[in-house]
C-alpha cells in the first residue's frame, strides 16, 4: 500500500492519496493538482478515482482539474447538484489493487457531506483509515452554520448522527484523516497534530463527549465568520471551476509596468514580512504575509487584475499559487527584483508605524489618546484583551472603516502582528494617516506580563 | 506536529520522525542519515533526542552517526551492552516541544528490545502512537529466535507478555509504527500496508488471537533464516559502526581499471535486470538485482573490495548506499558508462542461460534429465512446488554447492526470476556450465497453469 | 548578461538563452520548451524574442509552443513561407537590456537559413557570439542537399557566400554556437567539442581551408542519409507544429493492458540496453536504445500508438520526451514495472542472439556460411570493414529487408552494438529467424587486432 | 567535450570545469566544493586535476578541500611558497581523456599567477580556451598592489608582459575565462559580461589599448581596497585552509538561546533587505543585505562566534555558506522562525530611519542641519556625487567612526540602499542615535532629477 499526506499550507486544507498495484485513488484534490500527477508518476500508478467529501467552500476544488489530466471518475455524495461527477450511494464500493474504498454518507457540514472508509482486502476488508472531509476534525468537528441560522440546528442534529451512528461505530481502531488542519476557518479549534484515530477523538475531541442536546447547543451557539470568498467557492466548486491545466507563472515586472497596471486598477498584494511593509510599501498595497494569503478572499475582488509584491521569485510564486487556490486566475505579474527595485527608479514609498508592547504599554499608561483596534477572531478576544480596546474581526474592517475614528492614532493588534499588518494596511487604503502595527501582538502583550481583560 | 515515515526499500526497514516547535526525535535511523538533516533543517528544528528500539541485526544503525552530526543524545533499552547511549528506564519519558517519548520495555525480539509511545501534552498526554521496532509487525510480531533455540520459548514468552501486557493496554486507537514492512527478514508475514493501529491488530494480526501457549508453540515452531552478515551487524550496532560522515560515492572506473580490480579479488556485484545478466555479464560477478541487494549479505566478505555494475550511475549509486547500510564500507567504484565500455573494449563477457516457465515444462514433459533447484524460503515451498524439484535456500547455495550435479543442467527457480539469477550466478561462479535461470518463476509457472505439489 | 546553453541529447541539438535586465531571448527552441520558462523565472526575465536559425528538419521547432506560453515574438529568415512568426531583414537589430542581436541572412543549409550576432552595447556593440543555426558547426559545416541534388551545388555556393562573406568578416574573436552538435545528422564530422571561435574555425575546420570550387564540390560529392521522419519535421516546422501546452506524461499500462493495444496494433519501442533486449523481450518490439531513439523516425509511422518498455519510469519518460521532440504524440504508455511484469503473468518473451566479435571471428575462420550485415553509415564503412560483410545503411533494412538471406545465420554489426541492436530487430519483426547482434561492434573487433579491409 | 562554468555570486569568484572521456579538471575550486563532486558524477568522471591560477586573496581556496575528497593533484605556479599541491613549470602540459591543459606562467597580480590554455587533442592541440585567473579579466585586467606600493610598478610591468607576450600571442579566437566577474573586488571595471575571446578583449578592453608605460602609469595610480579579511584569506591559501569535509548547515536557535550566545560575544548578521532591517532589527546587529555578505569582511572577527537573522531557513543558509566561503567557520545557528519569533516572545528590537531621496532633498533645501555620509568607492564618488555630502569608504566606518557628528542627523547614502544600510549599522553599533538610510542611493537621486557635482 502507498499512501501519501499532502497538505496546503494557508488555507491548512489535507488532501491524500492511495495507491495499490499500479492503480491509485485521491480524496479531496488541490486546484493545482500536479503533485498527484507526480506522485502517481513515481507509483507507476493510473488514478482511478476521485472522491470528494464535500462541495467544501474555502478553496477551489481540484476533482475536475485533475479528472481532466487522468481520465479519474470523480464521485461525491448526494443531496447538492454538482454539474460534474458522479454521486455515491451510502455503503458503495470501490476497488484499487488489494484496496477498497467505501462510501459513508455523513451529512452535517454540507448536505452531501461523505466520508469514505479506507479498507485493505489483505486483512479482510477490515476498515484501516476514513477520510472524514469537514465532519470530524482531530480536536473538533465541522462548521453547520453555512445553509444559514434557520439550518444549523438540523444540519448539527445531522452531524451528530453521522458521527455517531457512522464515523465512531468503525471502531477505536480507525485512522482518522480529516480535510482540514488547525488554522482553517471551517473549524474553529483543530489540533496542531493532523493524525488521529476514532479512540483518540472518543478520548480527547469534547465535542464527542457531548449528549445530542449539548451538541447541538453548542453547535448553534459558535460564531463563526464567512469570508466573502466562499460565495465564489461555493459556485466554482458546484459548477466546476475554469480548467487551466497547469499552475500559474507570474511575469516578471519592471517597475514601471508595474506602475502602469497599478494606474489601471490592479490591486496589490504585498507579502512581505510586516516589518519590511512597515520600513517600506507601494502605497496602497495590502500587507498579507504568507501565513494571512487567505484572508484576500475579504478585499480582493475576482474580476481585477492582481500584482504581487515579494521578497524573492519564490515567494511571488507562493502568492500566485494560494491566491490561485482561492480562485483568483488574473495574477498579472510580480515586481521584478522586489521593492529595490522600484525605491532604486525613485517611486514613491509609503511607511507603516510598527510600534512594540512595550511602546503601547506606555502609551496607554500615559493616558494618550489612542484608539487600540484588534482584529481578531471573538473566541480569541473572549480569552482575553487589551482594556479599552476595540474588536472589529480582520475581514470586517473594509466594510465597517467608516466607524474608525480619523483624529487619533489607531493602534491595530492581532496575535502576532501579521493579521494586524494586514488590517492596518486595509485603514492605510482607507486614508487613515495615524495608523500603527503592533509587532508581536497579544503574544508579546503577554509574555511582557501587561495585563489583559476577559 | 510534524511526522515523517522514512522507509529503505531493500531491506524494508521504517524509521521516524516527529517534530515540534523547533525540536525533534528520530526513531530506529539508518546509517545514510543526510535525510534526517534535512528534514530537520526542513521543518527548523534541532534533532534532540535519537531512541532505538533494539539493537537490530539486518542493517547499521545510524545513531551514532546522527549524534555525531547533530549532537542528540541516543537512548535504547536496558538488558544488552551497548558501548554507546543510553538506557531508558521503563515508563521513562522525554519532552520535545508540545510532544512526548515514553519507553516501554518491551523484551522478546531481543533482550533490551523497547517500544516507543508518542504523547501528545496538548490531548493531555494522550498516547497517540507507538513505535514497536521488532515487536509488534503490521500483520505479524517479530523473530525470537536470535538467542538460538534453547532461549527461544523463553524469548517467545517475554514477546508475549510484551505484546499483551504492555502494549495492547495502550488502547485500540493507538496507532502503530514497527521497524520493519513486508519483506522483511526480521518477520515472515508482514502485511504490505505500513500503517495500522492496535485496534486493527487485535482484528487483523493472528498472532494476537493465539493464547498464551499457542503463541510460544507457533513462535517455537517457526524457521527463518539467518544471513551470516546479521553477525557483522550485531557487533557493529552493539559497538557502534564505523562513522562516516556521509554515504559513500562511487568512483567511476574504466574498464581497464576495473579488470584490474577484478584481478587482485574484488568482488563484483551486478544489479542489471536478470534478463541483462542473461544476456551479458563479466565473469564471476553476482547477479544481484536492485530488489535483492541485501542478500549480499550472504556471500561478500567485509574485507575485499567490492565493485558494481549496473546500468546507470544512479543505479550503482542504489547499489552502494544499500551495501553500505548492511555495512560494506569497502566498494571501490562502477564500471563507467555501463557493460557497454566492457565490451566495446573487447573485455570477454559471459552469459546465463535464461528460460521461460514453458521451456521448463517442455522438459520436464520430455522427461529430460534436468535438475530443477527451487531456491525459495522453507514456508513458499510449502505452499506449492514443481514436483521433483529440490529445495535449497538462496543464501545457502554457496556453501552447498557440493550436493548439486555438474553432469546435468541445472534450472533455478524462484518466485520470479530474481533470486533465482543471484542463484544462479552463485552457481556460474563455482564453475558450473549447465545453468538456467527460470524467468517469471512460480508465479508465471502458476499463471500458466502449470501444477504444483505441497 | 545571462546565458545558458541547452542540449538535447539525442538529436544533438543546442539552443541557448541570453538575458539581460529582465528580458531574454531564446535561440531555436525545442519543442518541450518548459526548460526556458524555468530559465526565465531564474532569471526574473520575460522571453521577449524567439529567434529560428532555419526550419529544421531533424526536431519539432519550439517556437510557436514558447511564444503561447510567453507571448514573445519569433522571427526567422526569409526564402520560406513560414504559416508562424515574422520575416527579418538582413542586418535588422533586436535589443533586451543591454543586449543586442542582429540578424545575418545565411542562407546555404536552407534558403532561409538566418544566423544571429549577439552584440554587447555595454561593449560598443562588439559582436560577441554569432549563433549558426546549421550553416558553420564546429569542425564541420551544414548539409546543402535539402533541396535535392539538382540544387545541391547552387545551395553550395550559397552557403560558401554566407560563410566567407558574412561569418568570417566578423572577426576570429567572435565565438561560434552552432544549432548542432557532435551525432546530428545534420552534419557530418561535427566535433565533440561544442564551443568554438571564428578564428578556431579557420584554424581547425577543414571545409574553411577550402576554395570556393573546392568546397562546391566536396559538398557536391557529400552522401547524407535523410530519414523520412524528416519529411514530418519539415511540414511541422513550416506550418506550425499541434501546440501541447505540456510535455507528454506516460500512463502506467499492466501487462494486459499493454498486450491488447499491441494486438490492436500498436508498435513497441523497447528502450533497454542491447543486451537486455537480448536477454528478452516482447515479440515485434524495435531495440532503440536511448541513443539511437532518434532512428525511430526510419520505421515508426505518425498515426499508429507507440508503447515503450525500458528499466525504469524514468527510462519511459526519457523515451516519450525524445520521441515527442520528433513529433511523436501518439505515445500510449510503458510497461509498468518494466518486463519482470510481463513475463511473471506468464506473457511471451523472445531473444535475440548476442554474440562477441571473437565468437564473428571463429565463425569466420571457420569457414561457416554466414551474412554479415554492416549497419552502419557509408563514411564509416569506408573507413574499414570486415571482409566478406555486406553494407546496408541501417535506416533502409526495413524497406531491403528482401535482398537479405532467410536461410543462413546473419550476424548484424555497427560499431558498438546498439544500432545493430536495431538492425537485429528489424530483422526479427521481418521474420527472420537466425539473427544474431554483435556486442562491441567494429569497435570491439579493432581493439582486439582482427583484420578490416577499406 | 563537457564544460561547466560555476559562479559564486557574492565574491563574484567563477571557476570552471572540464571533462572528457572519465577524467576532469577544475580551475579555481571554491571550498565548497559538493558541486564539482555532483558534477564529476554526473559526467562520470574521476577529478584527475586542479589548477589554480594565484594564491587568492578574497575567498577561501577549494583545492585541499576538494583534492581530499577525491585524491586529484593540485598544481599552482611557482613563485610563492605554497604549503600544498605542486608547481608547474611554464608550458608545462597535463593530459584528460582527449583534451589538455598548458601552463603558461603570467605573474603580475601575484608572483606566481600561471593561466591555463586548454587544448582540444581532436583539433591538433589548437588552444581553445585560456582560464587566465586574475590577470585578464573580461573588460579589465587584474589589481598589481597586493604585494605594496613599492612594488606595485614591478608587478604592473610583469602583468604587462604576461597579457602582451604571453596571453595576446594565443590568436584572437581564443576564449577568455577569467577567475571573476563584475562586482569583484579583485578588478575595478568587470564587465557584467562574463565571457570575452583574446579578439574581444583586444578591440574593447580599454588596458589592451594602452602603451606599456600608459600601462604601468593606470595600474600604479588606481586605488583599491583591501579588506582587512584579506590577510586571513592570504594565510589559509598558501599554508591550506581547515578541511571541513562538508558544507555548514546552520542550526535553528530559539530566540532564548539566539540571545545567550548574543549575551556570550557573538556577533550578529541580519542578512534580510534594508526595508526590513528598517523596520526592526536585533540592537547590534550588522545589516549585510545578501549582495553585501562578502562586506563582512570588514567587521567580523574570526575568532568569535556568528548569528545569522533571515528571511528565511534558505536564507540563512546562504549566509552561512557565503560566510564560509570567506573563511568564517564559527557561525552557531540562525533565529528560528525569523524575527517575527524574537518580537512575538518580546524581545526588544531597534529600528533603523528609512527615508527617501525625496526626503533628503527636501532637507538639504532647508538648509537643515545634517551630515550626508556617502559610503560608496572613490570612483563611484568621483562620477558624482551631492554637494556637501562626506565621502568614508563603506570598509573603514568602523575604524573612522570618531571622525562623525553624534549631534545632527546623519543620512547614509550609497548607490542603492544596500551598502548605506550596513554602514548605517555599524554607527548604530557605535551607539550614534540619529542615524538614516537613504533608500534609492545614488541611483534614485539621479533618476529624480536631483543635482550631482564631481
């Protein structure tokens, strides 16, 4: 048996293949989905099936792309229309080599949600690993909230079935691989490891130490935020997204042409550390580190042309290519030899203040007039936060600017200082001119010993 | 967390990996240690902690080549001599980032042998995984026979109350990583599947259906091999192996150059396809395909020096880094270029007759006075062999090669023609004439229909 | 300035890349043009011209697949109506950065046959390099027989004109990069070496030294072999050939899979080395080993499917890729695992006699009946042969196969066994049935002192 | 014949390769030297020689290092007393597969700089190239002062004879191969082209068209650094520096640890872009943008230990080998995770002003109080440079420092931001507190139209 992990970093999403005697099968493919061609390559294998846990709404799915290279048929479970592939019965089956794959219909994150349950004919077609899609995560489950607030209830009534009338009766045994990791915005707290079993989750996930009742209470009462993005998500990976065969090259720039698309409308999207963006920036850029490239899907629009701004040919190219994931194909092309150049022909720069917790710390004891702007997420500022701070989450901060006072300076914080970068860079575009980014954020705040309020 | 499964092919050996904010633990590494630098350069860690489950008697352990890289400390089990590392004690445990080692003596394959169990401090301290070494297979448990048979059933009884005491308690969702994968010498039936849990060992595996008797008497019952190199490693991995540095590269060497070799006794090792030795080879070499490069083992000496053909330098590369991690320090180079330069050159070749399955049933339908040697394992004979065929084991030959006929041709057989071509040059080598290599051997025999007795 | 060098093997052909400043440009690009991408991204440069030194007859020009991909520009000479790219005048200038090229009509190999100069403005415009395209190699000049025999002595003159009159004026410091090296068949006696100088070329090259009349008529007398593939490579590069936007992948094919597309009638290329070919192989298959692959264009045609069989996947793609480049795109797939698959599922297997030039040697001597088919080029047999041996160029065999013997042995020779390899099995598939391949060739015949008549 | 030309970019150093048939040769090997390794692999051939053309003085020297690794002779010209390799005597001639090397003894940049001519057997010994080390140089000809203004005449004419008598003589169709490109501080006007022919060089390299006494005149007025590294480099290549055996790799450090070692002595390299090290840097710290490491030289001792901060584990990593390279074998780790690990844990970071040539003008239009410190060689000064501004040499701040206002601002400039921002460093070091880097330089200035006098 082969088997291969292979996860995209940003939007922490998991995809995985098998293989066995020249024949392979992949389950929840990237966009960008060469690294199976490559894998299947090494194998000496032909994909032979694709299988889909889910519509899945914060990247774009690869099932189309790469049926298209391979020839795979593609297979999701009912209860949504997709306009490609086919749907899967509860308890179908398939084989590859001495291994087999079976489908289990576990509605509650989406209607079509399936899991699908790895088995080795060698060992009597005992169930060896399920792949869970978004309905068992390690530490957590899936988000019910997407069919809207009148839905959640059933949709989490849903998933507590398909969890445990499906997914646990497998038995403690089972390997549990799920489509996401910690950092994605489908769950709210996935565990750092990314490997786990239905005893380790019965042992240690609280979700699956809940009654149905407490479930779906706590079910209805998460918050959880929808990027604008996952509309497209939703319809690209319904419809089919546009098939590009490979992935995307970003030209390279001169300063120049770079300022000339910029003229036109092009956005930029600046993913340099938030200390570069600090001491330097093309005016107007949004500040998104590598680790943030997900939360474009707030401000970029798909329709406008997008430039990047990196440290390094490589570092463009992982711009394009999560940006890609997302759905964003007008990528027009990186700044060639990186902001030197274009400081060297004597554009214009502009700055963003980076100020420490030490330097805020002071700031707040000497009673100055500052508005203190954190941007994170509702569970994470319920944990704790700076007294007389504000919190507007990250995504919201375009939309909601204009509750932003303009004659104090605003001091943004985050965790750490990227989601920050990027939410001050938002009120930099906004024309705000007393901006300041907290480098070390809430983390630093802490290991200083300041104190923080629940 | 980051987790990494290193695999060596030939002798089907696993290693690990686990990783956690910037520190890490490798498990059971290979001598060829250049991978575990990178990995751990990969994911910015240190190397912190290097554990072993037992001595090992098929490859050179790499610990101390990995400490003396990285300055990690090498822990390993009490009940044996190491002239190097540390005992662990049983229940002791290690820390490294948010994760967690904690030993398990676990004796039986050998006397210090220890299992790992990996914590997870951020699931409470949840075991999530065990590394078994030569304990627990994936469908099967290791060897006790090292110690000889009068210590077998005393072997096989501790193996039994590790197994059964110590690391089934674990809990079915325990997630199981042994030392070694199918085709392994260290065990007879290793599932081709790498990953399991105890959960489906306790489904799966027969040697955990067996009672406590059963399990001594099959244990008891059971022959394997032992390939006189195993020696060479006991005392290399108990005293520490030669330290290197870094693998071996291969000199190329000229034709000239290499017959010259070939003149003062080095050893040649060919790992061409058996249908290229067929066709050509230089006189005296072994016919050593990728796949059974370890059974070199049986037949080189550790103080001449050894040369290769092979059909690319990336293949006599293969062919030097697995030699070199059964402990060949000694190879001097490749042929450059290939056979072709032998020949061109004028340098005389030999031939190995080869036949197809349907020849040998020609023959043995005419009655022809053939001699057919069958040079599978004792348990693959048992399961069905060519009537009037003689058994001799692979690593055998050389030293039995008394007890075969020089008047009448001899046909070696195998699974599918490649021990038998190691076979059969052993046999060339020793100056028989009638030699023929069976290609496609039992298996094409039973494809074609052919019948087979038990 | 930037500048890479980029050979493929087996059609020994050479393109290069110069850059400068963020802009580059390709010189005779091949069809699997990935290579110049990467090279660009390397460099931060945009391709941003494509210059064709003629329209090629022995590869697929890359061209119009480089332009798609990049949007740059191609030019090529004018005396062909090309379907792609524009017409330059002689002497017309190109700039990117601080680089220049400038055109010069050359005409000779073909009427529009265009060389290039490669000016440094930072040098005063200084011609650096002149890339020849096919009209001055190193050692050598182009063929002028394209055109046909009737032809040949004006094309002569042409490109006497073109050499004296415009290459040689432009100085002996001005380095040589022709289009091809040592092994095209575009040439005759190209050195091994592949960079060169004007003033190296009038000092080494033979055809420099001549007069006009002289170098008329020794082009006149010249004997060139023009396979017919050529034919394809002449209406694809005129017309454009089908864009692919990616190199060819090859699919894994089981051993049945590959036996139903033969008997659907598929042709079989077997790229192993000559005696593994011989060892076994599948019935109807050519030997091309990976350095004759080009030869394919003598037998394969461009409408049927094309399997390969080789050592490894690598070995597959290298077939694929080679072939691709001489616009076969009809490749179906390899033998998965290579023929150990073929064979243990029982499959057929056939041989192909090798035998040393010693065993030739003793046959001869000894007076037997047999033919002795020298396979190799006219130039090479005239240069020394064995006595008694029959010459027949080995791009003909398949369409002469009727002048050669059915009922004595024939022995096939080159000068190193691997075209006579192909020859054998031209011969095989033809039905002959005693066929035998001299391993060593001529090669190994002079080195071991037996006799050749001129 | 099988050629490779490898460029160290940051002391601009280029060595060179050479192979046929299954023996090679390197010219000028740098100390790291795996790659002439992979590369004599991947030609499968043996390193039967090294030749070096000087002693050098602004790297560390591979010879030892790579005739350690593969058993080669190296040679060196006479006239110093090396402590390693062998002298060849003046036309002296070495023989690989069908090729040559002929000393030829050109003193003049050192006692005993020897080019290397390398001759193609196959075309009558014809010189095909010349490897002519730091004697002629694509566009210049080397430095003469190393040995002392007293000397400096003799050696000018010395090299006037070697370029005159013995390298011209070869005929203007040789190529030229020098042992530095542009940038090295090893010749002042290095063309950024990187391969010339003898006829090239004589038509624009402005030295070849002066008089023997216009000759010694230019070489005995031009000034030239001399880092103080140079010394060490010096001793390490006559008497053979430490064999190393392999590459450093850098360990990852926690900023707790990063910040020990900075508490023991160690010195600090920020290798990330001035933007960067603007926004926050570790107090101390030197800023060596990548393009810069070779400055390093200047400030770092060789007998304390180094810390590296990047971008980056690659960057890191390129640090170090570019560090390495120079001779700094003491570099203890890198800060894990970059800076954003060191602010997050709240270490305390400084800043660096950063403002734009716009600013500075508009400060000096003020009549503002301030100093310019212009950073850059006294060539590039004397080309232009702004009125008022103070001209010290980037390699001597350090030791000049006392000469500086610690009153008013001080705005570093030099040609783009690079080497202002490391000199900009090294006054924050020396605890100067109203410190700027002037991004754009030179270059920016003069693009916005801003005056320059000479």
């Amino acid at each position: 048996m082969k088997f291969q992990i292979l996860k995209s970093e940003i939007v922490s999403h998991i995809s995985y293949m098998a293989g066995s005697k020249n024949e392979a099968v992949v389950i929840d493919p990237r966009r960008d989905c060469e690294t199976y061609l490559e894998t299947a390559k090494e194998w000496e294998t032909k994909i032979k099936y694709v299988f889909e846990t889910h519509r899945n709404e914060d990247y774009v799915i690869g099932s189309s792309e790469l049926a298209n290279a391979t020839g795979a048929q593609v297979f999701h479970g009912p209860g949504l229309d997709w306009a490609y592939g086919e749907k899967v019965d509860d308890k179908q089956e398939f084989y590859f080599g001495s291994l087999g794959i079976r489908a289990l219909h576990t509605p509650g994150h989406s209607p079509e949600s399936t899991s699908y349950v790895l088995l080795d004919s060698e060992s009597g077609n005992q169930p060896i690993m399920i792949f869970t899609g978004d309905t068992l995560f390690v530490g957590d489950v899936g988000r019910t909230d997407f069919l809207g607030p009148k839905m959640t209830p059933t949709m989490s009534e849903k998933m507590y079935h398909s969890l445990f009338e499906k997914i646990l009766p497998l038995g403690d045994g089972t390997i549990v691989f799920p489509a996401h990791g910690a950092g994605s915005v489908c769950g709210g707290k996935i565990s750092e490891r990314e490997i786990s079993t239905v005893g380790i989750e019965k042992a240690t996930n609280p979700m699956l130490k809940l009654t149905k009742e407490q479930f779906i209470a706590t079910k209805v009462a998460e918050r959880h935020q929808t990027p604008p993005y996952f509309k497209k998500m939703e319809v690209y990976n319904l419809e089919g997204p546009p098939l590009v065969g490979t992935s995307p090259t970003l030209s390279p720039l001169k300063p120049i042409e770079f300022d000339e698309k910029i003229k036109k409308g092009a956005y930029v999207v600046d993913v340099r550390a938030p200390v570069a963006f600090g001491g330097a920036h093309i005016r107007g850029s949004y500040s998104l580190p590598p680790s943030r490239l997900s939360n474009a899907g707030w401000v970029l629009p798909y329709d406008k042309p997008v430039l990047v701004v990196a440290d390094s040919v490589e570092g463009a190219d992982f711009a394009a290519k999560n940006l890609f994931r997302i759905g964003y194909d007008k990528i027009e092309g990186y700044l060639a030899n990186g902001l030197e150049s274009w400081y060297k022909e004597s554009h214009p720069i502009s700055k963003l203040s980076l100020v420490t917790v030490s330097d805020l710390n002071s700031l707040i004891m000497a009673k100055k007039g500052i508005f203190i702007l954190d941007v994170r997420r509702e569970n994470e500022w319920n944990e704790g936060h700076i007294e007389g701070s504000t919190r507007i989450y990250l995504g919201k901060i375009e939309q909601e600017v204009g509750k932003l006072p303009r004659d104090i300076p605003i001091y943004v914080i985050c965790k750490t200082g990227n989601r920050s970068s990027f939410g001050a860079s938002i009120l930099l575009r906004a024309g705000f001119e007393q901006v300041h980014n907290c480098l070390g954020g809430i983390d630093a705040w802490k290991k200083s010993g300041f104190p923080l309020i629940k």
